[in-house]
C-alpha cells in the first residue's frame, strides 16, 4: 500500500513523542534514513536501520482504530508529520508520508512468530558496560596506531574485530548491543529487563523501548514482503 492519503492514529500522544525521538536519532546518522511502516490490529511497527551498525531497529506504538498500512518512508518525513500531527481523544493523528524506493532491506524483514526466549541475557547494566568496554578499547587501538597505519580501513578492521564478538555467551554480536545503546534503548531505570530471543536465522534483542534484531546466518524462516 502507498500509504498516501493514510492516517496513523497513535492511542497515545507520548508513544508518537518517543517514535519521534527514535526518528531522530536514526536521522542523526543518516539524513536520508527511510523506514518501513507496518500498521494492522492495532499496532504500528516501524523498522529502521542505522549505518554501520549492520542491525534492524523496531519501534512499536499502540494504534486506533487503524486499517493495514504498509510502506516504506522517509524518516524525515516521518518525524516532520508526527511533530505536525492534530490532538485527537488523548492521541494523535499524523498523516503517512507518500511512499519512497526503499534500500535492499526494507524488502526482508525478520519473521512476526516462532520466537523463543533465549537464556544467559545479562542485565542492562552489563550490557551497558560491555558496550562501555568495547568502546573504550576501539579508542585505545586507534590512538595506539602509528601515523602510517592510521587509514579508514585499518580503523574499519579494528571495528569490525570488536563488534563481531558476542555478548556472554548468547551468541548476540557486540554490534547489537551498541546499536541498543546509541538508540536510547537501553535507558536506566527500564520497567523491565532487556530479553534476547532467536527466530530462523535471527536473533532479537528486545527492550520496554525498542528491539534490535540481528540476522545471525542463511535465510531459513525469514519473511520476504515487498517494499
């Protein structure tokens, strides 16, 4: 579907505030970040992925009374018509954004069931802390490098060394994680603690703000929709 013409009726106006900040942050590294919308039954879904993290983001919020809308926007766009949305029975009504060509992604998504939990998700102060650590050791290797090696691909290699290994022993990569953190989804204080579970080839990390959903090998159980 289009979505021109469409509108999103968020049941409540701080949920559509919080998609709004998500949509900033991804814009925060990428101006011309798109997004896909999923809405039906009720729920809005909106899956983004930021550069160089090589992970899906997904933002969910509560809908009334809404049709099935599926399209790929811009994440400007978005946010533009969030902030410009009309107050209605405590919620907010913002009009879906005309649809754009999305990047390969936006056509694989990961699968709506058959998730189960996976054991061993260390606590968001752990996890806060390994991304911390991580962090901290790119740094030092970088300001370790002598004037000659100092290249895009060296720093590159570094990274991709540091990000690939896991959290613990959940299998879940390091990137994940920082990708949670740099969203705003592993905020302290949370309701409730950050849970890891695995689906086909994916793994999805998920929070009270947002999932992170990684693909993990092969296609097997992966839904593929147009975008």
């Amino acid at each position: 579907m289009s979505g021109e013409g469409e509108r999103l009726r968020f049941a409540d106006a701080g949920e559509a505030a919080d998609l709004a900040a998500f949509l900033a942050r991804l814009i925060r590294y990428d101006r011309a970040a798109v997004v896909r919308l999923q809405a039906g039954g009720g729920v809005l879904a909106v899956f983004g992925r930021p550069p160089s993290f090589e992970v899906l983001a997904i933002r969910t919020a509560r809908l009334l009374d809404q049709g099935v809308v599926d399209v790929t926007v811009s994440a400007g766009q978005l946010a533009d018509a969030v902030d410009a949305g009309s107050s209605s029975e405590g919620g907010l009504v913002v009009p879906v954004p005309p649809g754009v060509t999305g990047p390969p992604w936006t056509g694989v998504l990961p699968p709506r069931g058959g998730w189960q939990r996976v054991s061993g998700m260390p606590d968001v102060a752990a996890v806060r802390g390994a991304v911390g650590a991580a962090v901290a050791e790119f740094r030092s290797r970088d300001e370790a490098l002598p004037e000659q090696r100092r290249t895009r691909a060296e720093r590159d290699r570094i990274g991709r060394e540091i990000w690939s290994r896991t959290l613990g022993e959940t299998g879940l990569p390091l990137r994940a994680a920082h990708a949670a953190q740099a969203l705003g989804f592993l905020a302290a204080g949370a309701p409730e603690a950050p849970a890891l579970f695995a689906a086909g080839g994916w793994l999805r990390l998920r929070t009270p703000y947002g999932s992170i959903v990684v693909r993990t090998g092969g296609f097997t159980g992966l839904t593929v929709t147009p975008a």
